[in-house]
C-alpha cells in the first residue's frame, strides 16, 4: 500500500492526517482556520493568530470558504491558505509528495485550480481533490470494523447502497447522496446527486443568533467576527469561549429548528428531482460540529422522518457511534479529522474516475467531418481508442462533447488540435479525472514513413470540465 495525506481547510480547523499502509497518524494538536489581518503587514495565521485574539485586529472566519466565492485570485487568502496547510503537515513530518485536499460538492474546477495555486508553493506537493460528504463516507466505512464495538453500526454501513450524507459543518452544509458499488474490497462512490447550502452552516447561524439578540436588546447590530467565533468554541466545548454564552439559548433553539427544517425542505427537492421513491432503503449519515448540539440532530432527523417518510434506524451519526471507541486521544475526532482521514486514505489508495462519456468527432479546417470515437467510462484509466484520420498533411480539429446519463449531449468548447501527417494513427485516451475535470489526451501514436515515430510524435491534451465525478478506493 503506498501512503498518503489528506487535509481538510474546514471553516473551523485546518487538519491533516496521514495514511500509510494500515496506519493512519492523526496530528497533535487542532490548528483554527482563522487569521488576524495586520494593517500594511503579513497576516498572523492559525496556532499564532488564538493567542492575539483579544488584539484590535480585523478577524477572517473560513478564509477556503471566502476563497471559493472569489471571482479573482486573492493572495492574502492564498498566503492564509497556504500557512494553514503548511501548520497542519508540520506534526505529520515528511515531505507531502501525494495530497489530497477536501472541497464541497459545490466547487467547480476554476475553484479548485484557486486552491490548487495557494498550497502548491508547499515543496513536493501533488494535489488531488475530493468532495467532503465522500472523504467522510470513506472514513466511517474503514474505521467502523477496525474500531466500534456495534456490529449493527458495522452492518449498517457494510450493507448499504444508499447513502444520503449529512456533513454540517461550520462554513457549509453538504448533502450528497450517494450510489456504492462493491467489486471484493474495491469500492466505486457516485454521486447521484448533490448539494451545498451556504446559509446554514455553524457560522451563519451564529451569525444570525448574535444579530437577533442584539436586534432584541435594541443594541448595535454589527456582527463581530471575534464574538462569531467564540460562540462556536462554546457550542463545542473549546477552551477558547472564555465567556458566558446563556443569554443567547432561546434563539439558538429558534435558530437551529429553522435550520433543520431548511435542509429538510433541501433534502425534499433534491429527492424530488431525481425521482427517488423509496426511502427506506437510504442510509442517512449524518456529521458535523453543529450536529453535534441533541436539538438540532433531533430537529433535523424528526423533519426527515415525517417529511421523506425515513425511519428511525436508517439513522447513524458518526459522533456519538464512534467517539468512545476511536484509539486515538491528543485531537478529537472532529468532522474535520474525520474527513481530512478519508482523504488521506483516497490519496493512498484511491483514484478518481471520470463520470461521462465522450464523443470525439474529427473535422477538417472546411469544418467537413468524418468518423467519431467514444471515449467511455472505465474502472481504469487505461483505456485508449485509436483512429486514422482521413485527412493527410492538414490541420485537423476534433470536436468533443459530452455525453450525458440521459442521452444529451453537450458541447465542450475546448478543442484538441493536432497537425496529423500521411499514414499517421491517433491515439486517444482519458489520461486522468478528478474533481470538476477530465484530461482528454490525443497523441500521433505511428507515423509509418519515419523510422523513429515516437520521438517526434505530436502531443496534445485538454482539460475538460466535468459535472461530478466517481471515486473507487480499495478498503480493505
């Protein structure tokens, strides 16, 4: 087994975690995924920034989150990024040569290669993606025989080909439901369907309880990043909320109730549109800080119950089934270490595998085209379709599209171009997928008039934009 680190960017902590072989190392201690901005100086991020919160600084809560929705690269989020990446590795020792990072389903590729360009500075890093409601499916499904005592829990999971994940966290609520198909130890994760749902997440929602108190009091209603973040240190037992939290009980339960019932109305729709009937099939998973509070988990599971007709045992929730018996002690095993584990294991064991087939057309510079190739889904990369071109000596342009579950097809407006000289063979293949992308590969495989064709064959390749993708791991 070759190894492997995942970190996860939450909006709370920043974690990484280790997987080698059958070991997973865990860090030591639990970074913030905060920064304090320094008017004209570099920011102080993460373990430096907890010590100096009582300091006049500007405050930013979920700097991976702010990133997502920029619409230009901002460097003093990247710096911040990147620092935080470079504190959680620290405790792993090494060089972080395959890495996997934690994005929402929402993100789309442009918001990954942001990511991609704030930690890659980070010496030998080869970054990787994967959706978080999978890092956490993959690491309940491995951890669970290794470390519970409930066999039910262990049966639930071994059994299931449905699952809806729940991952509530403090920047973002995550639904994915998702298809698993087993092949021995190998396992395929699809996300039939998915969602992000930014307003409900610990953060916005201590935001509005805050807000609504002050609004109560006919104070000041200006919201206080430092007083945010403090009240989620409080509803998770943190050493960090120094302070008296009671007043705000009363509208926190208002507050959670209504959010409950928003991701119910979520969870309803996105059921709707894919047309599933039968629930009592589904697993329902659910994880995260603000899980963590009884009233919401309760609020959330009672909207289900009645609304999408789920029953009280299709219900497991990662906290409490596991937190007496992970062996491990010096970071608790929060959301975040649970998903940046997952990830870990990806990068160790995994690959991710492009969700659509394509259709290759190649056409001549009048625009005139001749025979198409299918590049289709496969378990391994490795496949290659091959084509001779009709036309000899001249530009030639392939036109790509997409070919969806429902039979549409979709233009991709990247084109691959390729000067193909006489008697030349084309090779094709999908050299590798990820999150938000296929890399759509053309070399000229054979030149039959050169007695070297391989050392001046063309090569050109694109990446392509995917919907989603799949994700196949061994877990044994």
């Amino acid at each position: 087994m070759s190894s492997g680190v995942g970190i996860d960017s939450g909006t709370f902590h920043t974690v990484a975690t280790h997987t080698n072989g059958s070991s997973i190392r865990i860090p030591t201690r639990s970074i913030q995924s905060i920064a304090l901005l320094r008017l004209g100086k570099n920011p102080i991020v993460g373990i430096h920034a907890v010590p100096q919160m009582d300091l006049p600084l500007e405050l930013i809560l979920a700097p991976k989150l702010s990133l997502g929705k920029a619409s230009v690269n901002d460097p003093i989020l990247q710096t911040i990024l990147r620092q935080l990446a470079q504190q959680a590795l620290e405790d792993l020792g090494g060089k972080p040569s395959n890495t996997v990072l934690t994005v929402p389903p929402g993100w789309t590729f442009e918001h990954c290669q942001i990511l991609q360009k704030a930690v890659e500075p980070i010496g030998g890093m080869k970054v990787q993606f994967i959706h978080e409601p999978i890092a956490l499916l993959i690491a309940a499904m491995h951890l669970a025989p290794r470390y519970t005592k409930d066999p039910r829990l262990v049966a639930k999971l071994e059994n299931a080909d449905l699952v809806l994940v729940c991952d509530w966290g403090a920047g973002t609520v995550d639904i994915a439901l998702v298809q698993i198909t087993r092949c021995g130890h190998q396992h395929e994760f699809s996300c039939i369907g998915e969602l992000t749902e930014l307003g409900q997440g610990g953060t916005s929602m201590a935001k509005d309880i805050i807000s609504q108190y002050a609004e109560d009091e006919g104070t000041s209603a200006n919201i206080d990043n430092k007083m945010v973040f403090r009240l989620q240190c409080h509803w998770q037992g943190d050493h960090h909320a120094a302070q008296d939290f009671s007043c705000y009980d009363l509208i926190t339960q208002q507050r959670r109730q209504q959010a409950a019932d928003t991701i119910s109305k979520k969870i309803e729709e996105l059921f709707s549109t894919l047309k599933i009937q039968n629930r009592t099939e589904i697993l329902c998973m659910l994880y995260g800080g603000p899980l963590e509070s009884l009233d919401l988990r309760s609020f959330l599971e009672k909207d289900l119950i009645e609304t999408l007709g789920f029953l009280p045992k299709q219900f497991i929730h990662i906290d409490n089934d596991f937190a007496e018996s992970l062996p491990f002690d010096k970071v608790r095993w929060r959301r975040d270490v649970f998903v940046a584990t997952g990830a870990s294991l990806f990068a160790a064991r995994g690959k991710a595998l492009p969700e659509f087939e394509y259709e290759i057309t190649l056409k001549d510079s009048s625009g005139h085209s001749s025979s198409s190739v299918r590049l289709a889904r496969r378990h391994n990369l490795a496949g290659i379709q091959v084509i001779t071109p009709p036309f000899s000596g001249v530009d030639y342009y392939v036109d790509v599209q997409q070919l969806r579950r429902d039979g549409t097809k979709t233009s991709i407006k990247t084109e691959l171009s390729l000067h193909i000289r006489k008697d030349a063979v084309v090779m094709y293949r999908i050299r590798e997928a990820g999150v938000g992308y296929a890399l759509v590969e053309a070399i000229e495989a054979q030149n039959l008039p050169c007695p070297e064709p391989f050392l001046d064959a063309c090569l050109d390749q694109r990446t392509l934009p995917e919907q989603s993708t799949r994700f196949s791991i061994n877990l044994e």
